[in-house]
C-alpha cells in the first residue's frame, strides 16, 4: 500500500460507520483502480510535497465545480490538459473525463471522471449523520472553497505564505446549517478531518513548499511521519 493511499485510509475511515463499510468501500478502490475524492482529501494527503507525482492515477469526482481546484493542483505538479472523448465504459459511469499528462512522459498521467456516484462520499467528509448532511448545501461549500484557491494558483515559486480561514458568512442563512458548522468545528480537537464545512480551513503559513501543505480542519496538525 502507498504512503498516500495509507493517508487517505487513515484520515477518511473515521467517517464511515463501521469498519467493514470502510473495509467495503477501500475494496472498491482497488478493484477500480481509482481514488474516489471527497473534494480535498486527495488533494492535501496525497498530494504531498513529500510523496512523487503521481503516474497513472483515476480520480472520481462528482462534479466539474471542482475543476478550477484540480486544475491548479495538476499545474503545480507540472501536468497539463489534454481534452479526450468519453466513451466505453466511462459514458456509462461518468459525465465527463479529464486528462491530465505529465511533459512528454506518457506513462504519467492523472484521470478525473466525472460521476454523480460519488456524493454519498463527499456527504460522509462533510458530515457523519444524515440529519447533518441534509442541513448542509454542498454546492455552496464547494463554492466557497474554489474561491478560496483561486488567488493562489502559481506554479513556479510556489511557497505558502499567509493563513487566510474559510468565509462562512454564509452560514446563518438557516439556523440548522449553523448549528452543523459548530458541530463540526468541534471535531478539529479530535485531530479528524472535518470536510468542506469545517471553518478552520486555511493555508498553512510554512517554509516549505508544496500543494500539500493546503491544510483542512483537523488535518492541521497533521505529522506527516506518525505512524499509521
């Protein structure tokens, strides 16, 4: 199992029920080939500035909102765009594909198929009950959060340099959203990630370059070398 793949498990698993739903779902990762990506997860474990670029890698995701996110992610890795038919098997699964490959390396490469399977996920790293998961408006998360990134999209120099906190001005527009926010706020204390709705996501201010030091919630204080 890669380092990645480990980060992904450990920092997404507390959100599933029970074990073997977790166990379940990992499956199916394996037997796709694919990341599944609740939106960041993939974006601030996997994407470390530790860990390689990665070759040959499927991302699923459930919505072109996210593109400007993902774009910015792969450009700063040194991957560029390339528009291909979706067909075959992914017409079925999927709306639309993306390819990403890296310089003339053909054998690297990053995949986003686009599927509305998926949000099931997204709603597990947003919130851990469906009651908390209908009072949140996840277009309106992903929203916010893109905007977040969109004035931080440099490649060459890229070094963190500021924190700037989620704007959740937006959430006393219903009294249940907010009481969801403070609830997941409160997570950051058990060291979970706390997904899109989390307020305390910001940039990370460090020394140290890297799209992985894009920092969500309880992730924050994330050990890169604690044992798994």
């Amino acid at each position: 199992m890669s380092l990645a793949r480990e980060r992904v498990e450990h920092y997404t698993s507390p959100f599933f029920p029970s074990e073997l739903l977790a166990t379940l779902f990992f499956y199916q990762l394996e037997d796709r080939r694919a990341w599944i990506i609740g939106s960041v997860v993939l974006a601030a474990l996997s994407f470390s500035c530790d860990l390689p670029a990665p070759s040959n890698l499927n991302v699923i995701t459930s919505g072109l909102t996210e593109d400007a996110w993902i774009s910015c992610m792969c450009d700063h890795m040194g991957y560029t765009l390339r528009s291909v038919p979706c067909g075959g098997f992914y017409a079925k699964l999927a709306q639309s594909r993306l390819i990403f490959t890296h310089g003339d390396v053909q054998d690297k490469s990053i995949t986003i198929t686009v599927s509305r399977s998926v949000v099931i996920f997204e709603l597990f790293l947003c919130a851990r009950s469906t009651l908390m998961a209908n009072a949140i408006s996840a277009q309106e998360l992903i929203s916010t959060y893109v905007e977040l990134t969109s004035n931080c999209q440099g490649v060459s120099g890229y070094t963190p340099a500021f924190t700037r906190p989620l704007d959740m001005s937006f959430q006393e527009r219903t009294s249940p959203f907010h009481d969801t926010i403070e609830l997941l706020d409160s997570t950051q204390a058990l060291g979970r990630p706390c997904g899109l709705a989390c307020p305390g996501i910001t940039r990370i201010s460090t020394n140290i370059a890297g799209i992985g030091h894009w920092v969500w919630g309880g992730v924050s204080n994330f050990d890169w070398e604690e044992d798994k």
